[in-house]
C-alpha cells in the first residue's frame, strides 16, 4: 500500500521515540480536589467521608481465590 523505504521508516519511528519523552508530562489525579499536589499520582480529598481499605490477615491472603466463575481476569 505505502512504497516507503525500510531505511526512512526506521529513521522516522527512532526519531519519534527520541523527541516524545520530551512532550510527555506526568499526570495526577485528583478526587475532590481541583488542583492535586505535583508529587502525587493520587490525590483523595474529602471533609466529610473516608477511605475503606480491605484488610486481610496472611492467611486469608495466601488462601484467597478471586471469581472462579469469572475467565480472564
């Protein structure tokens, strides 16, 4: 379909790969807040509500099998 040469297709993807890290910015995130903190990746912010993090003792941890019902995952 396309007649490029191997050599200037090669040329061009390397030259892609050298000048993109250059325009690529990090981004956070933020949950409540408009302007997250710079060094996070994950900023949650709430006055009236909290964070629920499972907690498992190493035991359930070794043992626990997610959805056998569920393929793919």
């Amino acid at each position: 379909m396309f007649s490029y040469k191997t050599g200037s297709m090669k040329k061009i993807i390397t030259l892609f790969m050298v000048v993109m890290p250059f325009f690529a910015k990090a981004q956070n995130v933020g949950i409540g807040t408009n302007s997250p903190n710079s060094s996070a990746l994950l900023e949650i912010s709430s006055t009236n509500k909290g964070m629920l993090v499972p907690r498992l003792t190493t035991l359930q941890r070794k043992y626990y099998k997610p959805c056998q019902w569920v393929t793919g995952i």
